[in-house]
C-alpha cells in the first residue's frame, strides 16, 4: 500500500483538506461529551436553564460544523481516492501494453483483467478509509482516552482490562483473513478465466453439447470463491460480537464502579456520563479499527499485484542505440534458437535463411514445427533466445519497436476483428490512410465482394470479434489490413486457411500484383496455397527440414514430399511443378 500512495501525491491538496476536515470531526466527537458533562453538572443540577440553552446552542454549532465536516471530507476523499485509483488504472494498462508475448502468458490474460479492475477497485476503497478512519480512530481513541483521565482517572483504569482484550481479537482477525485474502484473489482470477472461456468458446462448447460440463465447471470456481469470501466474512463478523460484548460489559462496569464514587461524592453524574461516552469512543475507535484490519489486508493483496505488474520488466524493450534500417525489407534469420520462458524444449533451433523482396517465402510443416514462432520473433513479440533475426542487416533488437512494426503489414492466424466498422477494422493502427487506400486494400483481398451486399458498405458495423461474420470475411479482413499501408514486408500466419479455392486464387493473384516489390513470407498448412512460391522453408520440430521450390524440393526432400501427397495427388504435385516452371 505504501508504493500505491504515491498516486496520491498529486492530489495531496485534497489530502490536506480531508486530514484537516478529519481533525475538525475529532475534536468535535471529543469535544461534545465535555458539553454535555458540564449542562449535567451546572446545568441540570442547578436548575440553570439559561446555562443549559447556552451550552446546548454551542453543541448544536459544533454538531452542524461536525456535519459539515463529514460531507466535505467525503467528498475529497473520494475525489482524491478514485483519482489516484483512475492513475494506478492507466499505468497499468500502459504497462500491460508495453509487455511481451512471455509477460502476458507469465500472468495470464484473466488475471491481467481482475488486476486492472476489481484489484484496483479495492485499492481505491482502502484510499478512502486511510483518508477517513485511518486517522480518525486514533485520533479519537488517543484523544478520549485523555479526556477520560482527565474526568476520572481511577473509572478510567477500566479500560486495562477492555483494551487488551479488544487488540487480541483484532490480531486473531489479522492473522487469519490476510492469507485468506490472497487466495480470494487468485479465485477471483479463476473464476474470470473460466467465464471467458466459456463466452469467448460459446460455439464450441455447443457443437459439442459441453454446456453441462461448462455449468459445472463455473459451479465450481464460483464455490470456491464463494466459500472463501464467506470464511473471511464470518471471521470479519466475530469481531463485532466481541466487541460489542466488550462494550456492554465495560458500560456495566463504569455504571457500578461509578454509582458508588456519585455515592460517595468523589463523582459527579456529569462526568460519568462524559467519561463512559469516552470510553465508549475508545472502543468504536477499537471497531473502526477492526474493520481497517479486515479491509485493508485485501486492498494489500490487491495492492502487491498490481505493483507485481508495474514492476515487471518486458524482456523485449525498445533499444537503447536505435538503428533504422534502409526499408529495402531484406530479412534474415542467421543461427536462431528460440525457447518458450519456462518451456524445456526448444521451439525453435538453428534457423538459417534469407527473404528477399520481390520473392514469397513459403513455410509449411506440422503442427507445432515452429511456423508461427518464426513470424513472432521478426515482429518482436518475442526475441530470439540465441542468434540474431535481421531486417536489411540490422537486428530487429536493434529496431525502434514502431518503426520495426510499422515496416511490417501482419495477417496473424487467429482473425482479430475489433467491434468497429469494416472500414475502420482496415484501417486499425494506419490513421493517415484515405478511404481510397482503404478500398483498394478490400478490393485486393476480396473483401468489397461482400461488403457491397450489405446496408452500409465498408461502413457496416462488425460486431465484437466479429460473430456476425464467418471465418472467411474475418479472414480477408484481416489480409486487407496488413496490406492496406503498402509495407515492405508482409507476414501472412495461415491467412488464407478459411478460404474457398476460389477465393483464395483470387485473393493470391490480387497480393501477387500488390507485393511484387515487397518481402513476402506466408505460413501456410495447404500445399496449394504456397506451391508457387519462389523459396520453400519445410519445418520439423522446430529445424528447417529443407529449403527449396516446390520441384526441387518434391525431388529431394521426403518431409516435404509426404505433406504434399497427404494433401494431393502425385499427378497434381507434378502439374504444380510444370506450373511452377
């Protein structure tokens, strides 16, 4: 908590007036029992009615000052809390974007949400009641616990049996709600995962009737957190029997010890009165001091996560000697091994090649071989364990991260479409583009011939993730993005998996046209696809297996040759080759 209250330093005015306001309703809640002490003792044993009127005025003054006081302390308390918590919100989001592909799998991405919001929200709710309680109760306890001594030292002395008694139930409440706080959180991060798996793979978990299996599944996490949240409520709850039996007993105690000092003389009604109200004060400063024990451990959880963001370092960061490299779009691999942060094996290993402009790439392997690893480690989402990747001789580490990316036009396997419009789905991240770019882009990767159908054009609203349109519009949406600034570079990740033959001809003929002068490197599973490229990259666990066209290497490779007889005939391999001449 004490690295999250610097968000607080630029509003320290507000602060300042609540701590000031603060201390305005403390030494009115320790002035009004000493009011009313002396209308008792000079007032109402006297038979003073002018004295009563007199000083009850001036507690009625101080009463409305006091309220007063509360309205406007809540007020920027608030203010300067939600602020600070509105800060710690955007520098966390900051930081999550500036964060690798290692960062975001290292936290996960439900947790990486509840930090962002429900962590956040409990630290905004502990700012507050530091502001507002932290302060006041032992300002009030200190502040009664003189008072009382002041009006009867010996009544007083009470309170060595209550007060012990009141801390040992707060450190039992301490001690027992502050782990369970932290594994209230990590539920609270389980369950969200398990929520937006089951919204985000709803077509899934239908088509293969999970919906049971799902139910239960959430059932569980949210028991989980459930109980949980009801242990710490329950211990939270004792706190308030005990003290309450604690109050009851010392008001019983003060009423008998101090009948029989009234008795005796040695006592006037009017400071019993006043002394057993300070007490009484000492002890709900006592409760309010339970309850900062209960909310506070969770807003420290809360707390250390979100600083546990703010102080992790990405591992790919922006150079510290930038080089810009001349834009010819030459990339080369020389030696590269990647491994995945806590994997065993490699992912990648001894990856050697060159891709020129003017010529496609094709990379084609397994499941798992590596392919889209490769793409990831040109565009920086991670870097390269061991070996150097390079863009026209320097190394992309080397590269200013938007100069890098903005060189680079990305089509990623997964269709990522944005609730926004077509137009504006084209044109994410390339603001300066004119709707011509924009619908030359859809005009190359087919997308106008379904976008003309529909109301309103490229200006047709796409909802989230785009569920109202199929694989295939997603997909020639997101090949009209990566082409749509004319790059030097393009990377398509299996772009064209979701696509007809038909389509996907023309969708091909149409990039061959546009990229003629650029670097083009296509991860594809389908042979026909990649067949006519002018240098194919065949990967097997994560090693180049082979380099070659399509002829040489049908001729030489045997890994290369079992994944195109798997998909087509040899007859319609050997057409490919004649084509390829």
């Amino acid at each position: 908590m004490i690295k999250v209250f610097r968000y607080l330093k630029p509003y320290s005015l507000l602060v300042i007036i609540t701590i000031l306001l603060v201390i305005v309703d403390s030494y009115v809640t320790l002035y009004l029992p000493d009011l009313m002490s002396q209308i008792v003792d000079k007032g109402i044993t006297r038979g003073n009615v002018d004295y009563i009127w007199q000083v009850g005025g001036k507690m009625l003054l101080v009463s409305l000052v006091q309220v007063l006081s509360i309205i406007l302390m809540s007020y920027t308390s608030a203010k300067s809390a939600m602020a600070a918590g509105r800060d710690l919100r955007n520098d966390l989001f900051k930081k999550i974007q500036s964060f690798s592909l290692g960062e975001i799998d290292k936290f996960s991405t439900a947790s990486l949400i509840t930090r962002t919001t429900n962590d956040i929200t409990q630290i905004q709710q502990a700012l507050v009641m530091i502001q507002r309680m932290v302060i006041r109760a032992p300002v009030v306890a200190i502040g009664s616990i003189v008072m009382a001594l002041s009006k009867d030292a010996k009544l007083t002395m009470i309170l060595l049996v209550t007060v012990p008694i009141a801390l040992v139930a707060m450190y039992f409440i301490f001690s027992k709600t502050m782990p369970l706080f932290k594994s209230m959180q990590r539920k609270i991060d389980r369950l969200n995962l398990v929520l937006r798996e089951r919204v985000t793979g709803i077509r899934v978990i239908r088509a293969f009737n999970k919906e049971d299996y799902e139910k239960d599944r959430f059932e569980q996490a949210n028991t989980d957190l459930t109980q949980t949240a009801l242990k710490v409520n329950r211990i939270g709850a004792i706190i308030f029997p005990i003290m309450m039996i604690v109050m009851n007993f010392t008001v019983v105690m003060l009423i008998w010890f101090g009948a029989k000092q009234i008795d005796l003389g040695q006592l006037q009604v009017g400071s019993m009165m006043a002394v057993m109200q300070y007490v009484m004060q000492i002890l709900f400063s006592f409760v309010m001091i339970s309850m900062i024990f209960v909310f506070l451990p969770r807003a420290s959880v809360s707390a250390q996560r979100a600083i546990e963001v703010l102080q992790t370092e990405p591992t790919v960061h922006e150079p510290e000697k930038p080089v810009i490299p001349d834009g010819k779009g030459v990339i080369e691999f020389e030696n590269v091994t990647f491994v995945y942060p806590g994997a065993k094996e490699t992912a990648l290993q001894g990856i050697s090649f060159r891709a020129e402009p003017g010529k496609v790439t094709a990379i084609i392997g397994s499941t798992g071989s590596g392919k889209t690893t490769l793409l990831n480690l040109i565009l920086r989402f991670y870097d390269a364990t061991e070996g150097a990747v390079k863009i026209d001789g320097v190394d992309v580490r080397q590269i200013p991260l938007q100069r890098l990316r903005g060189m680079i036009g990305y089509a990623p396997q997964k269709a990522i479409i944005f609730s926004a419009t077509i137009s504006e789905n084209i044109r994410f991240g390339r603001d300066e583009l004119t709707n011509e770019d924009i619908f030359n882009a859809a005009e190359i990767a087919q997308v106008n011939e379904f976008a003309q159908k529909m109301p309103d054009g490229l200006n047709t609203l796409v909802a989230q993730g785009g569920t109202n349109l199929s694989g295939g519009q997603k997909q020639r949406i997101s090949i009209a993005r990566a082409i749509a600034a004319r790059p030097k570079i393009y990377l398509f990740d299996d772009t064209f998996s979701a696509l007809d033959f038909k389509t996907d001809a023309r969708v091909r003929t149409a990039l061959l046209r546009e990229t003629k002068d650029a670097t083009v490197i296509i991860v594809a599973q389908r042979v026909a696809t990649i067949m006519h490229a002018d240098q194919i990259i065949v990967l097997k666990d994560g090693k180049i297996q082979g380099i070659g066209t399509h002829r040489e290497l049908m001729q030489t490779n045997e890994v290369y040759r079992e994944i195109v007889l798997s998909q087509i005939s040899e007859e319609e391999a050997v057409g490919g080759e004649l084509n390829g001449r």
